[in-house]
C-alpha cells in the first residue's frame, strides 16, 4: 500500500498536466464547433478535401453540424492523448527506479518484485482512470450550450469505454518495455512509438478498403467512432482481443522483471 499511495503522489504533477492537456485540448474543439453548430453552408469547406482522407479521418460518416458528429471528429485525438499519457506512465513507473537512482531503495524493501510492480501498475491505472473520467466530465460540460441528447450521451459513453480499453493496452506495453528493456531511456519513447506506428496504420487502413485485413494489428481500428455510433455497444471480438494483449503484454511484464538484472 505504501508504494501504491507513494506512486500516486509522485505523478500527480503528470495527471495535473494531462488533465490540463485534455482540459484545454476540448476547450478549443468546442470552440471552434461553435461555427459549424446547425451551420451546414460551412460544411462546404470539406468538399475541398480529398474523400480519401476524408474518409480516413472518419469525417465522412459524422454530422459536424450535431455536437454528436462534432465529438465522433474529436474521439481520435482524445485517444491519442489518453493512450499516449497511459503509454508514458507505464513506462515511467517502472524505469525511472535506475533513472533517479532509487532501484537500490526499491529492491531493500521487503516485498517481492511480483508485489513492487502490482502497485506500480495499481497507481499507474489509477492515473489512467482519474485522466479518463477528467475526458468524460469535461466533454459532457462543453457540450451543455449544444443541446445535447441521449443519443450523444450514450455515444459517449460507449466512446470513454473503448478509451479504457485502449489505455490499459497501451498502459500494459509501456510497463513492458520498461521491465524488459535495459536502456531504460527508451522505454517511454520506444513505446510511443510503436504507439503513433499503429495509428498511422489505422489511417492508411482508412485510405484503401483492401486492408481491412490489418485492423487486429491496430487497437485504434478496434473501436472505429462511426461503428459505435451505428451500434452504440462494443464489438466482443475486440474487446476480448485487447484484454487478452493487456494480459500478455502484463504477463510478460511480470516475467521480465524477476529476470532482469539491476543497474545501481
């Protein structure tokens, strides 16, 4: 319990700016949703673009003139800030032992490294959970002068759902790299990469219809904006799949750390 509340204190600062990442990242969209809202002749604007991207990007399958269609736009940002900050915590909670040169500390303790990396991972989803629940309540407020309905209420809650599963994916691979890598500088920066590797992979998905095939090696193709629209729950294949990586990634993990020899 003692490190699980240490390790909360020790990344509050980081949940602060996440939270405030996240805060004015939606403070912005909906700002400039204010000009499309039951605005359709600005909606001309995106004949302009390719219907390629456009339909990479997912804006051909949303109402931007709707806060429904506007949030459907937004859910891939909120993604990527949500799973690169779990990304990014995974590893860092693990790494930054040898980084700051408290490893010897962490090893004198009398508790197994099984048990040090349990509360390790406990605080780091914590950390996750608080960010994501931050998201939830800050999308509901922006979107009160929009008036909102149901419909746009259960999309987003289906939408903070898909993002819990893709952070404890990405949160699993970070505490993965950390335990398993012995430069543990880049840990953090290996995992977003692989990170922003796979959502370029669910963009070049979107641009040919052909590839379809390469949507398991993507979480971001998982949990598509406009199929949860379209059917307002989340696909059990997929929600299988990305339990049964967290377990692995989490599971290698664990073996990883009882192997891996210390640098003091």
């Amino acid at each position: 319990m003692n490190i699980f509340i240490r390790e909360l204190r020790a990344n509050f600062k980081s949940l602060l700016i996440w939270s405030g990442i996240t805060i004015l990242f939606s403070m912005v969209g909906f700002s400039k949703f204010s000009a499309f809202y039951q605005n359709p002749d600005l909606l001309v604007v995106l004949d302009s673009m390719p219907p390629s991207l456009l339909q990479a990007l997912n804006m051909n399958a949303f109402n931007l003139t709707s806060v429904t269609g506007f949030f459907g736009i937004m859910v891939i940002y909120f993604s990527l800030i949500l799973t690169i900050s779990a990304a990014m915590w995974g590893s860092d909670i693990i790494s930054k032992e040898e980084r700051d040169k408290t490893v010897e500390f962490s090893l004198t303790l009398p508790v197994p490294r099984a048990r040090l990396i349990s509360a390790k991972f406990a605080a780091a989803a914590v950390n996750c959970a608080l960010l994501l629940l931050v998201t939830w309540g800050i999308t509901l407020i922006g979107a009160q002068n929009y008036q909102p309905d149901a419909t746009f209420y259960d999309f987003v809650s289906v939408n903070m759902l898909s993002f819990a599963f893709l952070q404890l994916i990405f949160l699993s691979l970070g505490i993965l790299l950390g335990c398993a890598m012995q430069q543990h500088k880049r840990a953090g920066s290996l995992a977003v990469s692989i990170l922003l590797i796979s959502y370029f992979i669910s963009i070049i998905i979107g641009l040919d219809e052909h590839l379809q095939f390469l949507r398991y090696a993507t979480p971001f193709k998982y949990f598509d904006a406009a199929d949860l629209l379209r059917n307002m729950s989340l696909h059990p294949t997929y929600v299988l799949l990305s339990i049964a990586i967290t377990l692995i990634f989490t599971a290698g993990a664990y073996f990883a750390y009882q192997k891996r020899d210390m640098y003091i």
